[in-house]
C-alpha cells in the first residue's frame, strides 16, 4: 500500500479539531475563480482574520514626471499593498509555468513533489515575517487613536496551527482552510484539509502522474511558516479525493518529536 493510498484509507482516524466551515501535465489559465464526518473529543474555536489575498501588481520600474515622486516597488509602504489582489487567471498562468519547467527537470514524481516543495517553503518563511508585521503596521496607519500590539512568537503548538489554518490561508486563498484535525492514533500528526484548492485547480494530472499533488507547493509553505515559528515539522501534500470533492487536497503535518516534548512541559501544571 503507498503512501497515499495509507492517507486515503485513515482519514477516519483523525478528529476534527475545527468545524468545516512522462507526459506533459496541462494546465488551463481562467480568469474566474464533507469530507466524512468525525467525532472531535473536543473543539476549538478559530479567531477570525480580516486578512484578505494580498499581492502586489505589475511593479512600476520608473519614477513619475510629476513631482519626482518614485513608483519603484521598493519604495512602497510594507503595508500599502495589504488589501490589494491579484487576478486568478495570473496566478494560474504562473503556477502553471512552475509546473511545467519544474517537470522538465526531473524524473520522477518524489523530485517533483521536493522541488515544489522547497520552492515554497521559500515563500512561508518570507510570509512568517511579512504577515505579523503587517497586521501589526497596518492599524496604525488608518486608526490613529490605538496603538497595536507588537507581533509575537508563539509558544503552543495549537494556536499556531489555527493561524495557519485561518490567516494564513486566508492571505494565500482568500478564505480559511476547510477543515483542520488531528490524529486519534498518531499524537504527531495533523492534517488540514481544502476541499476545492485553489492553487490547483486548472492543473491536469495525467493518469500515470496521479500520484502527484501539485499542492506540495502549499505544503512547503505551511513547513516554512512552523520551521520558522519553532515548530519542526515536516508537511506533505496528499490528493484525498471524494464523492463530493473530487479535487479534496490534505496536507499532513508529521511534528518533530522535541515539538511534543515542549508541549508536555507547557501542559505540566506548575508546581
């Protein structure tokens, strides 16, 4: 049994931390853009986020006539370019390239997954800092009468995974994950779920490829943001198709043991 069919046929033995709110891969570039029940031993809330999809457009590479002000892109206030957005169709052209050349480098599917993966736990440990700042600037700018909080670390590994699964995917996708849970079996694992990903949505897998989860980008996003944040963990994409959502992506978190270790000593009632 492989590994993802292992995925596929355990997904009841994870509980539900947060209700559910070589041939040529083609891609097609658009414009537009329940899983099984488990029963959770417990729930948690998930802090809302007025996070949205960010991203800056094409970068202006002169300065203006008038004024002599500058337009360079690294001029621009970190901020400033919060709520901006960038079209599906650009996102998927640019994804669908990565796709492409990436497969022209390598000969099998574990290499592509890595290198997907190592691409974007570029972007998560860039996002780590970028994000934090952000949501402690920008208030300052259009509230001037408080004063936020400044960005903090965190210590516990739950709050951390909420972040992940609401901010973050909120920056990313501009909607939370659909579901985050973790394993009644293994106390090392978590897994978040999206039943319709977007990243992937106009990449077609050939059936000889169907192993392959272009979502592996994602995961090295999610593995750089808790590598970064003091939480080793290795992150894999999965395609954990169902009768419902036949696009369901699940990214399975497997935590460094020391990871479990300094959450028992934080649980540990103080003497």
């Amino acid at each position: 049994m492989s590994n993802r069919d292992s995925i596929a046929s355990t997904t009841s033995r994870f509980s539900s931390l947060l209700a559910p709110s070589s041939a040529s891969i083609s891609t097609t570039h658009s414009s537009s853009s329940t899983r099984p029940s488990s029963t959770a031993p417990s729930s948690y809330p998930i802090p809302s986020s007025s996070s949205g999809v960010s991203s800056s457009t094409t970068p202006a590479t002169t300065r203006t006539e008038r004024g002599g002000g500058s337009s360079l892109i690294y001029d621009r206030p970190v901020t400033r370019s919060r709520g901006s957005e960038v079209s599906l169709g650009a996102w998927n052209y640019l994804f669908g390239e990565i796709v492409q050349y990436t497969q022209k480098q390598v000969s099998g599917i574990s290499e592509f997954e890595k290198r997907l993966n190592i691409l974007g736990y570029r972007v998560g440990t860039r996002l780590l800092e970028l994000l934090p700042l952000r949501d402690s600037l920008y208030p300052i700018t259009s509230t001037l009468s408080r004063s936020p909080p400044p960005p903090s670390r965190q210590l516990r590994l739950l709050p951390l995974l909420t972040y992940i699964h609401s901010n973050l995917y909120r920056y990313l996708f501009g909607k939370p994950a659909d579901s985050l849970e973790r394993s009644t079996e293994h106390e090392d694992e978590y897994m978040i779920g999206d039943d319709e990903m977007l990243l992937t949505k106009n990449v077609m897998v050939p059936k000889e490829m169907k192993e392959l989860s272009c979502a592996a980008l994602v995961a090295g996003i999610v593995e750089g943001v808790m590598d970064g944040s003091g939480f080793p963990a290795r992150v894999t994409a999965h395609s954990v198709p169902t009768q419902q959502f036949p696009r369901r992506t699940v990214l399975l978190i497997k935590l460094d043991p020391s990871v479990l270790e300094r959450e028992r000593a934080l649980s540990a009632p103080t003497k």
